[in-house]
C-alpha cells in the first residue's frame, strides 16, 4: 500500500485527494453514510465497485478510479457528486 487519505465533514458531497506514491497506482475508496440509503453519484473517471444500502438508513460502498494512474506522483481526487447534504 502507498498513500493514504482520510476525510469527513459535516455536510457535503465526499471527496479526498492524494498524491500517488508510484507509476500503476489504483485509488480506491470506502465510504459509510448513516444519514440516509441513498445510491452515490460518481465523479468523473471513477467506477462503483460494491454499493449496499440497509433498511436502517445506512449507505456502505467501494470506488475506485477507472485506471491506474500512469506516472508516480500524480494527484488523483476521488469523488461523488450527491448525495450533498450527508455527512
């Protein structure tokens, strides 16, 4: 594993960039919205990789860039678009 990134806010569509630590890097990442079971809408560039909402109003999923970056230290922004009034 190369870089890492954590974000969160009060409200707001998710988003977190990082810079890639090698040429082939793949940007993943994981996400947990509690405010509602709403499907993500995605960044450009970007694909779903697992997405599950519950009965009890939770959202859990898994994306990822469409391809892996092609030169190392490259900043790549991981992104959804709605929902935007989540934490």
């Amino acid at each position: 594993m190369g870089a890492s990134k954590g974000a969160s806010a009060v409200t707001g569509a998710p988003t977190a960039s990082l810079t890639t630590t090698a040429a082939g890097s793949w940007v993943f990442a994981v996400g947990n919205d509690w405010d509602r079971a709403v499907d993500r809408t995605l960044g450009p560039n970007q694909t779903l990789v697992s997405q599950v909402t519950d009965s009890a109003g939770d959202t859990y999923w898994v994306q990822s860039t469409t391809t892996p970056t092609a030169s190392p230290s490259t900043l790549v922004t991981i992104n959804d678009t709605a929902p935007t009034n989540d934490r």
